[in-house]
C-alpha cells in the first residue's frame, strides 16, 4: 500500500491559546481514530541547536537578534528528514508551533520585516493545515500569568498578533482560525473534525514546500 502519506498539522497562536494542551489531546484523539499520530514541537529544545535557543529563551545568553532567528529557522532545518520519513510512512504530524512562530516573533522586533524573517523557512515541508487558535487578552489572562521567558510580556504579544494576522492573510497556507476562548472540550472537538479532513485531503498528495 505505496503512497498514502500523512498529514502535516501545525498549531500556532499566541502564549496562554492552549496550543501545547490542545496539541497533545489531538495526538490522543486521532490515535483512538486510528491515525497513526505522533506530536513535534518548536523550538526542540533537547538538540545542540535547541539548547541554545532554550539558553536565550531562559535570559541565561544573549543573542544578536538575526542569530537567534537562524537558530530557530535551523532548529526546524534538522528535523526535516525525520519529518518527511514520518509523512511519508503515513504517520500524521501534530506540530505544537512552526516557521509562522518564526517569523511573528521576530519580526516584532525593531527593523525586522516579514520578507526577510520568512527566507530561511522557505522550502520547509509545507503544513497541510495551520491551526490558529484565538483568545481574547481578556481569556488569556484568566489562565494566569507569563512565565519568565523573554517574550512574555503583553506588549510584546501584541505585536505578535498583529504579526500572525498579517501571516494569515496568506491564501496559499491552509489556515483555519479557531476561537480558543470557548470551553477546551468544544476547541478539541473542532480541532478533530479539521485534523480529520485534512488528513482525508492530504493523502494522496504531494507534500508541498512552504512560501514557494
Ligand atoms: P514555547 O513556549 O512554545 O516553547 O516557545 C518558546 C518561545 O519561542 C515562544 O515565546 C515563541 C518563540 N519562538 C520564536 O521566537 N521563534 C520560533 O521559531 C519559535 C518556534 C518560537
Ligand atoms: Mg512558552
């Protein structure tokens, strides 16, 4: 039974959406549909790579902003032949953020643009569907406060969303926007129903290349 991939599905949206609770009920949820499943995550913190990422993140190094946005662009680079070995076995990707988190996050940044945050992530295995979860600041902050990361603060935040509302505005990304205020049973259940078609949609088709 040659050919039947599986699917790329990517979950982005700002700290506190849910993504990384949501993203690990979708794995469970599709395995007991009886899709071969299996969770990723940006950055992959336990590589060389991610180390360094992580180190930045924690306040513990500093980085020069453009270094730090290869790194993260690389931390994906190096999972490229691992993930399309998966797809291409048939096992369905639930990734928990992706080149989007990229490039929101660092062109927020002073004297960054999308353009030139978005080159290294060109050609990435392209996500059969980007789930954007949505929540209020006003939800947001009920789920209690930031951690002690160096992008957690609300200002920042913002700037992110405007950022992704920007990414989303691309029509060759399959983008579905999911109101993540709404209770996590009703998110989980929408999330499932798009994972399920996207996974049908995805099968017989080629994976594509991301921003190309
Ligand atoms: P996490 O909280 O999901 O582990 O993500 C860590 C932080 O890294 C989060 O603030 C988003 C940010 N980030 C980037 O700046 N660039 C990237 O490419 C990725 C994947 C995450
Ligand atoms: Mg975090």
């Amino acid at each position: 039974m040659a050919g039947l991939r599986g699917a790329l599905i990517v979950l982005e949206g700002a700290d506190r959406a849910g993504k990384s609770t949501q993203a690990r009920r979708l794995v469970e949820a599709l395995k007991e549909r009886g899709y071969r499943t299996e969770g990723l995550r940006f950055p992959e913190r336990t590589t060389e790579i991610g180390q360094l990422i992580g180190s930045y993140l924690e306040k513990k190094s500093n980085l020069e902003d453009h270094t730090i946005h290869l790194l993260f662009s690389a931390n994906r680079w190096e999972q490229v032949p691992m993930i399309k070995e998966k797809l291409r076995s048939g096992i369905t990707l639930v990734v928990d953020r992706y080149a989007f988190s990229g490039v929101a996050f660092t062109s927020s940044k002073e004297n960054f643009d999308l353009h030139w945050c978005k080159q290294p992530d060109v050609g990435l295995p392209k996500p059969d569907l980007v789930l954007f979860l949505k929540v209020s600041p006003e939800v947001a902050a009920t789920r209690g406060g930031f951690g002690n990361e160096i992008y957690e603060t609300n200002s920042f935040q913002e700037k992110v969303a405007k950022r992704y509302a920007q990414l989303m505005d691309d029509k060759t990304v399959n983008w579905k926007l999911v109101d993540a205020s709404q209770d996590i049973e009703n998110v989980h259940r929408q999330l499932k129903e798009l994972s399920e078609k996207a996974i049908d949609d995805a099968k017989d088709q080629p994976i594509g290349k991301l921003w190309e």
